[in-house]
C-alpha cells in the first residue's frame, strides 16, 4: 500500500471514529516516514482538511484528482504505476514527469484506440 493509500484510509478511519481533522491529521502524518511524502503532505494539509469535512473541493484540487486517478476511478499507486495499454509495471522516472505507458507501441495503440471512439 502506498503512502497516500495509507494516510488516506487511517483519516477515512479516524472520521468514521468522529475525531477532528487536527488529531486525525497527527496521527497519520506520524506513520509517514519519508520526508519527500511528510512534505507533500504538509504542503497540501488544507485540501486534506476540505476534502476531511467534506468541503467542495477547489478547482485545482479536482483536476489534480482526476488525473490520478485510473479508467476505473480507483486512485493510481504512484509508486506502482501501470502501463494502461498492457498492464505492465512502469519503472520510475526522473522528476520531470510521470512515464504513462511502458513504450511507443502501447502508446500508439491508446492513441488509436483513442481515435476510433471519438469518429464513432
């Protein structure tokens, strides 16, 4: 299970319990621990708390979320990451981006894939 995969079910968990946001939001930051993720975390805590109480989420925060997530609405594992053409595991990238197919044949079978639903 990722890092997001965790905290998230230990604060779904924490609210089913009724716990505030602040004491949900301590408790599972205290199980990360990877700095990377303790900072991403703590940089985006306010969307954490919206989404916690469930506020309407801001336009960012919606696409962000609709990126992430895969063609059945699950949340992608972005530790894991999978070709969506052949299922494949995809190895890590650089910083720059996140790699989405695992070559150039997956990608042009998505693309043509893509192209025959839209002229249909």
């Amino acid at each position: 299970m990722s890092t997001l995969q965790t905290v998230r079910r230990q604060l779904a968990t924490a609210r089913d319990a009724g716990l505030d946001f602040a004491a949900a939001w301590e408790a599972a930051l205290r199980t990360v621990d990877d700095p990377a993720w303790a900072d991403a975390l703590a940089r985006t805590s306010r969307a954490w708390r919206d989404a916690y109480v469930g506020a309407p989420a801001e336009r960012l925060a919606a696409a962000a979320d609709m990126v992430s997530r895969d063609a059945n609405g699950e949340l992608t594992d972005p530790d894991h990451a999978r070709c969506p053409g052949c299922g494949a595991s995809l190895p890590a990238t650089s910083s720059r981006g996140r790699r989405v197919f695992c070559g150039d044949l997956c990608r042009r079978r998505d693309a043509r894939r893509r192209e025959s639903t839209s002229a249909a």
